[in-house]
C-alpha cells in the first residue's frame, strides 16, 4: 500500500504540477487540494487520464472551518465524575459566535468542498478540497458534468452550508423544509435553531414561531486514539489488554 501511495503521489505531482496546491498523506490515503478556478480542468484529468482513472465521485461535502480547532470541553482525560468543563467557552451551542474572538481563529477562507474519488481500475481513492474563494457567498463549479453523481450531493451541501455550485442543473434543498431559513450545518447557526414549528388551534395549521428553548451542550466532543494509526503496537501489549479485560 505504500508503495502504491508513493507511486500516485508522484503521478499527481507529474501530471498536475502547479495546478496541485498542497498534497497531504495521512491515515493511509492523499488528500491534494486546488484552486475553486483549476477544479473542473483538475477532475476531468483525475477521471480520464489512464494514469490516473478516479472514475467514481462516492462523497462531497461541505466544511466550514469557523473556530476550526477550537473547543470547551477537555477530553483528553476524565474522573470519577465525568469529563471536565473548558474555564473558557469556545464552542456554540450555547454561546454566540458574535459575542467570540476565538472563533475567528482559523486563517483563510472558511468554506470549503471536499470530494472522494474512488479509481476502480487502480483500486485506489483520493481526497479532493477546494476553498470557496468568498466567504460571504460562497460558490463553487458544480462538477455534475463531470461525475453525475455529484448532483444530490451538491444539493446537500448547498442546503445544509450554503455553498453555491455553480452549473447545478436544479440547485435547491434536499433536507430541510422549503421555507427553511439558513443552513443548519454552519458553525454559527445555533444547535437550537432560529424558529420552532406548532399546530395552532385557531387557525387550524402548522405555523412557525421563534425557538424558545433554552440552548444548551449535553454531549461533549470526544477525542479518541485509534489504534490502527498509533505505529506498531507490542504484541504483548495487545494481550495483557485482553487478560485484563478478561
């Protein structure tokens, strides 16, 4: 596997040379990013250069990178009674982003898209991001032209992050309600929402009001080790675990 991961990281370097702004090796797969104005020239020589062969789009998502980083809670070690809080709030479940310089903390553009290719002919993947140039309204090229699968789920990332994919044949919601109000998978859109929605007797319909539900963080976000990505692991090590959970 690592030579195979050598061998296309050397292909994209070759193949896409200035074009490819950074490319990133982790957990057993690349991930390369490029301009939003190279993406569509970038994926139609991922998909039909030979070489190369991502044939399938299998995922693309949206990313906000507001407060990226950034959290209340500490997770890194708990007690008898349960995970500890942050002395400062970080996250916004609770708090609002205006009120918060720490969430501001992530340098360069906010929103990005991300895509997964999947080769069949090499059975090898890819991750493919790309940063929406304007933060304010967000636009991406669609890439539905290009692998037809893109179509639905760019329709999800516009619905739930607000990102426009410019070319969409019908870019509209897909999840929310069609009188829904802003994207619900933003970083400063509150965990409580901004409108609730009732049966009113009176007028014998469902109407929407302003949330009055107190917002509040029940879960915290946990950080967990996966062993598969710690190096190698002693044997031994492995055993006595097992004895002991015995």
């Amino acid at each position: 596997m690592s030579d195979a991961l050598d061998n296309l990281a050397a292909c994209l370097q070759t193949k896409l040379g200035e074009q490819l702004k950074s490319l990133k090796r982790s957990v057993g797969e690349l991930t390369i990013e490029v301009a939003a104005d190279d993406l569509l020239a970038v994926a139609t020589q991922l998909r039909d250069d030979p070489e190369l062969g991502f044939e399938m789009l299998i995922d693309l998502c949206g990313v906000d990178y507001m407060a990226y980083g950034a959290d209340e809670w500490a997770t890194e070690s708990t007690t008898g009674e349960g995970f500890g809080r942050g002395v400062e709030p970080s996250t916004f479940g609770r708090f609002s982003y205006d009120d918060m310089d720490a969430a501001k903390s992530w340098e360069g553009s906010r929103f990005a898209m991300v895509c997964h290719l999947l080769s069949i002919a090499h059975n090898q993947r890819l991750r493919l991001r790309s940063f929406c140039v304007d933060d304010d309204m967000p636009s991406m090229p669609s890439l539905v032209d290009i692998w037809s699968s893109a179509s639905w789920f760019e329709r999800e990332a516009f619905d739930l992050y607000g990102i426009i994919f410019e070319g969409h044949p019908d870019l509209r919601r897909i999840l929310t309600d069609y009188g829904f109000v802003g994207h619900p998978f933003r970083k400063d859109f509150p965990l409580i929402g901004h409108v609730e929605m009732r049966y009113d007797d009176e007028q014998q319909r469902v109407i929407y009001q302003p949330v009055t539900i107190e917002p509040r963080v029940l879960v915290p976000r946990v950080i967990r080790e996966d062993h598969r990505y710690l190096g190698d692991v002693p044997a031994e090590a492995l055993t006595k675990g097992a004895s002991d959970r015995a």
